[in-house]
C-alpha cells in the first residue's frame, strides 16, 4: 500500500475517531440526563416525605391547605397551584389557597367551581391541552393536573390542582409518566392525611401532651437537681430514698451514706430546738406539710440553720406515698440578722449618746414608737400608749410655731415633699421646760408608692441655740466698742491736733521774728521738726480712724485731674527736680470713692517724692492706669532709693518704717492698705535697692451700675 | 465602608422568600439595607420579589437576576424556587441600568451606562459589577465599553442571567422594573475593598477545529462552509431537531488562547456558549470573526477538580493575608447538575467555599448558575463561558 493512502486512511480513521468521541459526548450527557432525572425523581420523594411531616404537625385546617399548596408547586415542579377543602354541596363554605396564579386574571373562585365540574372525583387527572380547548375558563394554562376528593363521613371535599400556564410552559418539564406517577403518590398521601386529619390533630395532641409531660419532668428533675436548696425525698416512713447534690454539699454526707436513713437522727443534734424536733415528728405522723427554721448538724459536727418545708406526698387515690423535704440553708440569712441585731443595738447606743431622739407613726395603724431621748425630749412617760405618741408630739410644740410645722409635715404625708428638716420650740409635757428641736422627717413608702409611715429624729439644739446667741450679742458689743474706739481716737486726734496747730504757728512766729540767739533757734527749729512730725502722726492716725469709720461713697471721679492735684501740691514740696508722669489706657472717669483713692495716691506717690535719690538727674514717679478684665489696675512706679529684700514683706505693717530717715511715721502703707483692703482689692510691692520701687493696686473694676445702686 | 450580608432558601412563595433571606442576612437590621441583589430561579415571580423586597428595604436599590440555581453560604441549590440574596450597607456604590440590550448594541447601551454611572458617582469607581441578559449578547462589546469610560484596570465583575438551561428566557431587575433584555451595573467606590477574581473550566479541546466562514457580530452564520446550527449539532451528533437545551450541556466550542494567556489560565482554550439559534444561525457570546478556529471539547472531571483547587490556592495567594469580606460566584449553568451530581457539587462548593472562612465563618456568598461569567485574564476583563468564576472582595 502506498504511503500516501496509508496517510488518508489515518486520517479518516482519525477523523471518524473524533466525531466519535464528540458524538459519545451526546450519549454520556443523555446518560447524565438520565441519572439526573432519577435523582431529581428521589429528591422529589424526599420533599414529599417532608411535606406528610409538616402536614402531620399542622395545627389548622388552613395550615393543611397552604402547606398542600406549596407542594403542588415545589414537589412536582409545576409554575402554580390551587387548593380547596369545604363542604362539598357548597362550595362557598369552605378555604382555598393559591400560588403561583398570579398571571390568571380570573375569579379564583370561580377557577375553583370550574376544576369541580372538570374533575370527577376520585381519580388523579391530566387535562394537557386538546382537553384544554375544551373548557374556556382553562385556556391559559398548558398542563393541569390535579383531583378531587371526598370525605363521605363528613361531607367534605378537597381540591387539589397544579398548572403549568402556556407563556412559560418551556420552562417546565412535560407532565410525563414520572410527573404522573409521583403526583399518584403525592394525591394518596395527601388523601389519606385529609381523611386522617381530625384523627391526626388527637395523636398530634397526644403527642404534644406526653411532649409536655417530658418536658415538665425534665424540668422538675433540672428543679431538683440543680436546685441551691437540699431536697430530700424520703419513703412513707421517713427513710431517705433520694437526696440532690446541694444537700450533699451543705450536710456533707453522700447519698450512698444517707439512703435508708430518717433525716432526724444524724442531721439534728445537742442544740437543735426541742419545740422543733416535736413540731415535726407532730406534722410527719400527721402526715401534714410543715416549714419550720431548724439548726442542724454536718457531717464534720458544725451548726448550720435551715429552712425547712416537709411535704406529704399522696399518689392518685390519695394512698400516703412519700415525704419531699426541702431545705433552704439560713446560716448566713441568720447570722446577718444577728448582725443586723447587733447593729440596731450600737446604733441605738449611739443615738442614746447622741441625745438623738428617734420617733416612728405607723399611719395604717396609728401607733407609735420612739425611743428614750425622744421621751426624755417632749416628757412621754413609758406608761403612755403608742397611740398617742404622735398627738404629744404634735401638742408639744409652741403654739407660734405649730402651724408651720405641721404644714411641713403634712407635706411629707401627702407626697409633696420628700422630707423635712425643721427647727422649732416644744414645751416639755412634763417639766414644761422650752428646748429647740432640729427635726428630721420623712416617709416610708411601700413599692406601689402608698404611704406606710413617718420616721423622723429630733435634736435638741437649745444650747447650742443660746450659745449662738452670746456669741451674737457679744459680736455686737464688740462692735460697738470698736465703733467707739475708732470715734474715740478720732476725737483725741482731732483735741490734740489743735493745740498742737498753735504750737506750730507760734514756733513759726517767733522763728521768723529773728531775735533769737542761735542756740534758742536750734532749739526752736528742732521742736518744730518735731511739732511737725507728731502733725503727720497724729493726720496720719485721723485717716486711718476716718477710713475704718466710714462706708464706700462711689461717685465719678476724674482721676487724671485728681492725679494732677496730687502732682502739683508735692511739686511744690521738692527741692530737687522731679518728674511726674501720668499714663492712661482708660476713661479718666472711674467710679470710686473719692476719699479714699485721693489717701491711697497721696500716699504712695508722697513716698516716691520722699523717697527719691538725690544722686541722680532725673528722680521721677509715673502712674499707670488700665484695666485688666474686671480689674482696675494702678501701678505706681518710681527710681527712688528702693526697700531692702528683709523690709519688702513689712512695709504694710502698722507703724513699721523701712528707713530710718526722719521723714515716715510707719502709718502711711498700712493705712494704704485698709484702704484696698475696703475698696475690695488688693495691693503688693516690688522693689530693688537702689534702683526703685513699683507699687502695684488692683480693685474691682466699678461701673455706673454699681454707682446707681449705691445711690439707691 | 460598605458592610455585605447573604442568605440563600429554597421557598416556594417569592414573598416569603425574599423575606427569609433578608432576614437571616441581617436579622432585625433589614430595614438598613441600602444595596440588595438577588438571584432568583425562573420559577419565582420576580415582581412579587421586588415588590416585598422595598417593604422590607425601603431605602435599598434592588436588583436582580434571574438563573438556574443559586450557591449560598447554605450551599447548592438547583430548583425552580431557589433564591439568594447579597445586602449591602453603605452609600458607596452608584447603580445604572439599561433596558433592550442585545448582540447588536451592546457596545452602545453598555457606553451610555458608565458614561451615566461614572457622572453620577461622586467617588471614584474602583470596580464594576455587571449584569445583563444571557440570550443574544456580545460580552467583548460590553467589556469594551466600560473599558473605554473606566480605564481596562477597573476589574468587571459579575454573570449573565439565565433560565433553566432552556435558552427561552431570562430576568433582570432594577428596582420596579423587571426587564427581558436589560442590563445593570454597579460601581463599587469604598476604597477600602479590593477585589480578585479567577475563572477556571476544566474541559479539553478535541478533533479538527470548526472554521467560521461567515459571521456576523457575535452571530455565527455558516461553520466549515455550511449552514452553522446544522454543522454544529451534526458535529455533536445530535438529531436535527435538537435545541440549545440538548447543545448547551456537551457543546462547549473552545477558542485558542495565546501561549502566555494559556499558562495563566490553565488551559489552551477559552469557551464559549451558543444560547440561541434561529435558523441557521447561532448567537454567540462574544463577537465572532470569521476564520477563527472552533473546536469542540470534552469534559474532564479530573480536570474540573485539579484546576478548581489551582484557582482557590491562587485565589488565595493574591488576597496576601487580606480579608475576604464577600465572595461573589458565577458558574456555568452547564456545570450544575447535568455535569456532576449532587453530592460531588456540593463537595466542589465545599472545596472552594472553605479557604475563604474567617474564624470559623463562611463570608457572605452569593453565586449563580447563569450563562456567562466576566473574570480578569491576562490582566484584561475577560468573557467567559463554561467556568466557574470567583470574585472576591476584601479588605
């Protein structure tokens, strides 16, 4: 054979060999049609597997109809269903349900009559579409198939169809045999559950029933077993049958050590109350449930309190079967309540001590109580009734003041108030003897908010009242001793200025006249000087004594011109050149007292001229003012001699002098001070030897607000 | 900072449904939803879906689309009453959507779309979640497109709807609208998520390749020189009458990658689906030049499985240490249960979802049997057919 018909045989045989394996393609994708369709045949079963359970666990024929209608649609895979279960004569009487219809514009009732004429009864049916044609009312739809169904014993009827509508009919699989026989299947079932399911609603209930009754063991024994609380069940004659794990934990024995055993011989001991131990074994021979506080005794011998509760158990003829006990472990409930005792003891020792009255009205009861303060307070004898309590208390306050206070009381009563702290006078009921009471009272409310009683503590604050009192009274005096002071020592410095005036002038008389020897004269110029200074002193003491005297005046005051003033008279008592200088980023016009700021600038600017260094060219004193938020701010600044670091923090003292120049009385900086100190400010010094000083004075910004109040 | 939630059910009344998912995903917080989308099978009235979905999430924008089966964290389901749903909390994120989207303009509808969403997004997009019709589409058109506004680095996430594997029907839904032929995307602007997404088939090319001799856009109109429908299933060796639901299961057509784009992916091949067929002529997914080479393929289960486990331990790798926050899945509708049975998806699910737990806890899942998936390759957005295409976001 020659090669070149050896190569297109090959190639023929390989060709062939291709369109073969393409062609297999077909047949193993018709095979995994197949095997597809066989499972989607056992899926379909499962789904209908499910859906009996459904139906078996629906509690409503309406619940039957719905579930019925999705498996029309999800088990045989058709696009829509419809459902009907009634009375068979009239079909208005019954329920339907629908899905998937949504493109039949139709009546679905009327849908329903039309299936009821097309269907006979009974037998599953395929209408595909030449049976179709026949019925108008059908003609959307390409396939339906469905039954009807009659229940003869209760003259009831169920309707059961599936469509598949003709615009989408290529999307769903031809009802073919498999279709028809998984619908013969899916009919029987449902059949049988529609014929069963009044029968099916009795065992579901009975299901539900002994479900329940599970339940409620399940939880009676969860109850019991985990329960906080001993439980003890115990047979007719008292013998442990079963105890649970708590009460293992809190007696310390096991069941196995306890089993057969009667609870009263090994649980209770030396201390357990007699009356106890007989009031049980009273109410077990009885067969009556007791509950009863109760110590006991553990394994390792410790006391331990329980509450107890025995039930008597009996079964359904009412035979004695069993004793549950419940144990609730109280060691710690009782051991607080000691506690709480023990407390209520200090406390009330505590209030003894304090002289704290206690008192309590029950207002559902009318009865009261209080403790001994209270009684020794308002004079209550021990031999009075609770009852009246309240009315001694109320009868015991002074007339002047009773209305008030009762007033505020019943406040509290009526809910307005929360509380009230009052002080008022009572005459004692006994002694009749005044006293103060500091009263506190409130109400105690039960959880709906209704009033159950009044508590309240009183005080007695008498002498603390009239200590209150002296130290008033005496405040006043003092006062009045200071006021006469001050009036005192301006009165003598204005008597010895006088005088001291025309001691002055005729020193300065007889100086000027010149026929003095020089002797005389120094002598004459020294008690001048002296004159002069004891002038100072004593002007010096006067404004003082006046700026403790006296109130604020605010009034306008120019302080630029005022400055100005003060300039121009100690310009004149300078030898030297001096400079003074004024700066302002302020109205000249302030509010202040007048008085006092011309005493303060005075001052503090005399010293600077005072004290000025001879030794330089320039000597000056400037005045600064500003405000600096609410404050207003004078810096008083000069190249004077300076205050040394020791004397700096003293020179605010009285009669303190940083210099032992022949020119300070020691009263100028402290009287500036009180100034400030009455102005509300504040004033402070720098200085440096040598160099200068700065004074610095901050008050209360004033406006004519402050003014105008001050005028009213 | 956008939060995810899924739930999945199967549950015949589309109400009740809805209703279930919304509320296993986010419990009581339902009402918070800003963004939701669902999958539905084709049995659900999507308008009953949408209709209690606003009730519930009234602030929310709902969109969905319909398909043959969904995946969720609760597993597979392939029924005609499966849905699933994705809630998303927060506001950055801008929706568009358009309506009668076909093979001819899908270049065009897909343009207006990003040209609206990227104007109405006020944050820079930093990826898009597609999804239009699966019957008669050109996909590379609408990769095009949003490549175009967006840049081709902006990853395009997302599926093309189905039906039952019938080729009848598709839904898409954007909020009170339940369209045929529509299309929506979402653009994602948190900047704190990012995204990997992988595509993996497992099917072998065989014999002499299909040569198209006439085309037209993504329509193929003669195979070989002959009619295309007739040569495709005379290739298959199906009978004259067969229809796309006897062709989609066992004809993958294969076409070559590039050397470099095979490495990566896998596989020499990349698939694509024919949906549709009137007369002669076959829609295909993506644009079709004529004298491209078609072969047919075979399944390869050992395949499937290998390169399943490849994408996730790749998968994995590129999430370098980040957490996965929600997992968005696409699978071939052909990969459901007419290729394996139930047990052995259940387990391939298994298999792909578990990598991804954190702490013990499956991330909000929710994945679609439809008939396309979108998926990056070569560092391009890329079409794909016949895969299972995994999305994960993460942060």
């Amino acid at each position: 054979m020659h090669t070149s018909d050896q190569y297109l045989r090959l190639k023929r045989d390989f060709a062939e060999l291709q369109l073969r394996v393409t062609q297999f393609s077909s047949v193993e994708q018709q095979l995994i049609i197949a095997r597809d369709s066989l499972d989607q045949e056992l899926v379909q079963y499962k789904r209908l597997n499910k859906l009996s359970a459904a139906i078996l666990q629906a509690t409503s024929e309406l619940e039957f109809i719905n579930l019925v209608t999705d498996g029309i649609i999800d088990i045989l895979e058709l696009e829509s269903s419809i459902v009907f279960v009634g009375d068979s004569e009239d079909l208005n009487s019954g329920y339907f349900s629908s899905e998937g219809l949504g493109h039949y514009k139709g009546n679905q009732q009327h849908l329903i009559s039309v299936l009821f004429n097309v269907l006979s009864t009974g037998n599953n049916i395929h209408l595909n579409k030449e049976d179709i044609q026949k019925h108008k009312e059908l003609h959307v739809f390409s396939d339906v198939l469905g039954f009807l169904f009659k229940d003869d014993t209760k003259n009831s009827v169920l309707l059961a169809v599936g469509f598949v509508g003709v615009s989408n009919a290529k999307l769903y699989r031809n009802i073919d045999n498999r279709t028809k026989s998984i619908f013969s299947v899916f009919s029987d079932k449902i059949k049988l559950q529609f014929l069963n399911r009044n029968k099916n609603t009795k065992i579901k209930e009975q299901l539900e029933r002994i479900s329940q009754s599970e339940i409620e063991l399940k939880k009676l024994s969860m109850i019991a077993t985990n329960t906080k609380n001993g439980v003890i069940i115990a047979n007719k004659f008292g013998e442990i049958e079963w105890v649970n794990n708590s009460f293992s934990k809190t007696s310390g024995y096991e069941m196995h050590e306890v089993l057969g055993k009667k609870p009263g011989n090994f649980l209770q001991g030396l201390e357990t109350s007699p009356d106890a131990k007989s009031a049980i074994s009273e109410a077990l021979s009885k067969k009556l449930p007791i509950e009863i506080v109760l110590l006991n005794y553990d394994k390792r011998g410790r006391e331990y309190y329980v509450q107890l509760e025995v039930i008597p158990v009996f079964n359904d003829h009412g035979e004695h079967v069993n004793f549950i006990a419940l144990q609730k472990d109280m060691t710690d409930e009782i051991k607080y309540q000691q506690e709480i005792l023990r407390m209520n003891s200090k406390f009330e020792l505590v209030t003894d001590s304090s002289k704290i009255g206690i008192w309590e009205w029950d207002l559902i009861n009318k009865s009261g109580v209080c403790n001994s303060n209270l009684r020794q307070q308002f004079g209550i004898s021990e031999e009075v009734s609770s009852d009246l309590i309240f009315s001694i208390f109320k009868n015991s306050i002074l007339p002047e003041d009773k209305e008030w206070v009762m007033k505020g009381i019943y406040e509290v009563i009526h809910g307005t108030a929360l509380n009230v702290v009052q002080t008022f006078r009572i005459e004692n009921n006994l002694t009749g003897k005044q006293s103060t009471l500091h009263c506190f009272t409130l109400a105690e409310k039960d959880t709906k908010g209704n009033l159950l009683r009044l508590i309240g503590s009183t005080f007695d604050i008498t002498d603390s009242i009239n200590a209150q009192q002296d130290i008033l009274e005496k405040n006043e005096e003092l006062k009045k001793i200071n006021s006469e002071l001050d009036n005192f020592v301006y009165s003598v410095s204005h008597d010895l200025r006088s005088p001291l005036v025309s001691i002055k002038g005729i020193l300065m008389n007889v100086l000027r006249m010149g026929t003095l020897d020089e002797k005389a004269t120094r002598f004459l110029q020294l008690a001048e000087v002296s004159a002069n200074r004891l002038d100072d002193t004593i002007q010096e003491i006067m404004e003082y004594s006046k700026n403790a005297r006296l109130g604020l005046t605010l009034e306008e005051v120019n302080l630029k011109a005022l400055c100005q003033t003060i300039f121009d008279d100690l310009r004149f008592s300078v030898e030297d050149y001096f400079e003074f200088h004024y700066k302002s980023t302020i109205s000249d016009l302030i509010f202040t007292d007048k008085y006092r700021i011309t005493a303060l600038l005075k001052n503090i600017i005399g010293n600077a001229v005072k004290y000025h260094r001879k030794d330089i060219l320039n000597p000056y004193v400037e005045l600064s003012v500003k405000h600096d938020h609410e404050a207003l701010v004078l810096t008083v600044t000069d190249n004077g001699i300076g205050i040394s670091e020791k004397s700096i923090s003293r020179i605010f003292e009285m009669f303190y002098r940083a210099t032992t120049s022949s020119v300070g009385t020691g009263l100028g900086l402290y009287i500036c001070k009180e100034i400030v100190t009455k102005l509300n400010g504040e004033i402070s010094a720098e200085s440096q030897e040598g160099i200068g000083t700065t004074m610095l004075v901050r008050m209360p910004k004033l406006n004519a607000k402050d003014y105008e109040n001050e005028i009213n | 900072m956008l939060d995810f939630f899924s739930a999945s059910a199967r549950i015949v009344n589309s109400k009740r449904a809805i209703t279930e998912c919304l509320e296993v995903a986010m419990g009581d917080q339902y009402s918070t939803c800003d963004l939701l989308l669902i999958h539905a099978s084709i049995g659900h009235d999507f308008s009953e879906l949408i209709e209690q979905a606003k009730i519930l999430a009234p602030n929310a924008r709902v969109l969905g689309a319909s398909c043959c089966g969904v995946v969720g964290k609760e597993g597979v389901s392939e029924s005609l009453k499966d849905i699933a749903v994705m809630a998303v909390r927060g506001n950055e994120f801008a929706v568009e959507s358009c309506d009668g989207i076909f093979g001819y303009n899908s270049y065009l509808k897909c343009k207006e779309m990003a040209v609206r969403l990227k104007a109405s997004s006020t944050q820079q997009i930093t990826m898009l979640y597609f999804m239009a019709s699966g019957i008669d589409i050109d996909n590379n058109e609408c990769i095009r497109a949003f490549d175009e506004v967006f840049g081709a680095g902006i990853t395009i996430f997302g599926a093309t709807s189905s039906d039952n594997m019938r080729g009848f029907i598709s839904y898409q839904t954007v909020d009170n609208n339940v369209f045929e032929h529509g299309a929506f995307v979402i653009g994602f602007s948190d900047p704190s998520l990012g995204i990997e997404t992988q595509a993996t088939h497992g099917f072998v090319a065989v014999g002499d390749p299909l040569i198209v001799t006439k085309s037209e856009g993504n329509k193929i109109l003669e195979l070989n020189g002959n009619p295309a429908w007739e040569e495709y299933i005379n290739r298959l060796g199906l009978s004259s009458d067969a229809t796309c639901v006897d062709s989609i299961p066992i004809g993958a057509l294969a076409e070559e990658l590039s050397p470099a784009l095979a490495i990566e992916y896998g596989n020499k091949h990349i698939l694509r689906a024919v949906t549709k067929h009137e007369g002669s002529a076959m829609f295909y997914a993506t644009t079709i030049q004529e004298g491209t080479s078609l072969w047919l393929t075979v399944r390869d289960e050992d395949l499937i499985f290998s390169e399943m486990d490849n994408m996730v331990e790749c998968l994995v790798e590129k999430l370098s240490g980040r957490t996965p926050i929600a997992v968005f899945h696409a699978d071939c509708l052909a990969r459901g249960r007419f290729l394996f049975n139930r047990i052995i998806k259940e387990e391939l699910v298994g298999k792909m979802q578990f990598p991804f737990y954190t702490n013990g806890e499956c991330p909000p899942w929710i994945g679609m049997y439809g008939f396309g998936e979108f998926a990056r390759l070569g560092n391009e957005n890329t079409f794909h057919n016949y895969t299972t295409a995994l999305y994960v976001l993460c942060r």
